[in-house]
C-alpha cells in the first residue's frame, strides 16, 4: 500500500468511515493535505507534500519554482513554512487549494519531466531557475542562480541557453543580468546576499577566499578583500553554535588577527532587513584600512 492514501483508500484501509474517523482521531493517520491522508508519524515536508499532491492534482500540475529545487537538494526556500508550488500550462484552470501555490504558464513538452523515484511529476530545473531568474527580486535570484551553479544542477551556458526560449517574456533582462552576478563559490543563501549586497554597493568581494601566512595555510573565509586584510563571515546559527564549531571558529579568528587581518561576523538578524547596515561596516572597516596603508 502506498503510504499516501486519497480519502477513498483512507476508508478501504480502516473499514469504513467510523474506523478512518477512530484513525485519525488517535493519530494512526492525519491529513496532510485536503484529501490526502499519511500515517501519524511521517515526516511532513515537501516531499511528502508533493507525492500527496500528485495523488489528488491534475497530471498537467508540474511541481516548480523554489519547491522543485528544494526537492534536488537547493536550500533556496524563503523563510517561513514551505507551500507547495506547482504550475500549469495556459490552457488548463489552475487549481484551487489553501495548501498548493499554483501559476499558469506555457508548458512545452521539453520543460516537463519526472524526478526522482516516486517520479514526481516536475518542471524542468533549467526552465524553473530561468522562471525564478526572471520572477523573484533580484536579491533572491541571485541566490537561487548561485545554489543552482553550485549544485551543479545547470552550468552557466545551460542557463544561459534557456533564455533563448523566451525571449520577449518579463523578467528575461534580468534573468541575463542575474548570471552576471551569480558565483558558484556561495555556501548559503545568506553568504550570497551579503556579497551581492557589497557587490551593488560597488565593492568586490572574494567568495571562499584561502588566508596563508608565513607559508602556511590559516582558514578559508566567506567573503574577504585580500589588500585589505578583510575578512567577511556569516555565522548560521545551526551550524556555528555546535561547540566544535564555536570552538574552531574562535581558534580561526585569533589566527587570522595574529596574521594582521580584520573579521567581521554578520548573522541573520544583520540580515533580516537588507545587507546595507552590513554593507556599511564593510565600508567603514575597508576605509580604515585604506588610511592605515
């Protein structure tokens, strides 16, 4: 038996309405989504979502956008709870659903494939890092553009090439620009903008840069401006609170001082209305140096 079952399985599994209402009342089963029912303790996130979704959308309904590289591994999801996104081709009414995000679109059959093995009925990648290039903020395109550089999920000149199918739509201009400023160095949705922000601030920063001293290797930083001596980190909580972490990134930082270096830390919450408070420390700190020089 499948583990995501319609309403009608959900009643041929407990026998009956009184027995998938005694399921779900002491959590054998739950709703996942309207009409989709899962066993009490699988784990909700978007692959599950999906494969329900499949079961209760029109096979014209492609899973695309953030949601579908999310599902090949991207961590581009905007904060909050994730929401399914699927598209549909122009000719088909899209669907109505409180918990399925669904646009219209032309569909050519190049674009639609099947991912992974539960065949997931899917958008082309390529097509959907061009749809995001071309649709979200410039910020959040780059970042996407850089996970999906990174991932190897496209090269630049597939990204590139995908253009060419659409040309004249909104948002192909930017989607061109978007690859001028993309780099596959980025580790993180927030290393990547941090440096897009120095990066339109007029400034040049170097992603994933080796410090050497005195012949010796010191520390690879996120973000640094060699003449400088100016290292950029980003601490993500999840990872820089483990103590072994915490441990060597102290251990790095007294380094990288000992070495005449300046570091500065940014977390998400430098972050959380825009980089231009980070960006302008980065400048106060890269003027500092240009006096001291």
């Amino acid at each position: 038996m499948d583990d995501v079952l319609v309403r009608s399985e959900l009643l041929a599994a407990c026998g009956g309405r009184r027995g998938a209402a005694t399921a779900l009342r002491t959590g054998q089963w739950r709703r996942l989504l309207r009409g989709a029912y899962v066993a009490g303790d699988a784990v909700d996130d978007l692959h599950l979502r999906a494969r329900a979704a499949q079961r209760l959308l029109p096979p014209h309904a492609r899973v695309a956008d953030r949601c579908l590289l999310w599902l090949l591994g991207l961590d581009v999801l905007p904060p909050g709870a994730p929401v399914l996104e699927v598209v549909v081709p122009r000719a088909a009414v899209p669907p109505r659903r409180r918990d399925v995000r669904a646009r219209i679109a032309d569909l050519p059959p190049r674009d639609c494939v099947l991912v992974g093995p539960h065949r997931l009925r899917c958008l082309h990648p390529t097509r959907a890092a061009l749809d995001l290039r071309r649709r979200l903020p410039l910020v959040e395109a780059v970042v996407v553009a850089d996970a999906v550089l990174r991932a190897g999920t496209a090269d630049s000149s597939q990204l590139q090439d995908e253009l060419v199918h659409h040309r004249g739509l909104r948002g192909v201009r930017q989607a061109e620009h978007v690859l001028t400023l993309a780099d596959p160095r980025a580790e993180s949705p927030p290393e990547s903008r941090l440096r897009l922000g120095l990066v339109l601030a007029g400034l040049r920063p170097v992603p994933q840069y080796d410090v050497h001293a005195a012949g010796r290797f010191l520390a690879r930083v996120d973000l640094a401006f060699p003449e400088a001596k100016l290292a950029i980190e980003y601490d993500g909580r999840a990872v820089h609170e483990r103590q072994d972490v915490f441990v060597r990134d102290r251990q790095r930082q007294n380094d990288l001082v000992r070495a005449g270096w300046t570091v500065l830390r940014f977390t998400a919450a430098d972050l959380r209305f825009g980089a231009a408070a980070a960006v302008a420390q980065v400048q106060e700190a890269l003027t500092r140096a240009a006096l001291a020089a």
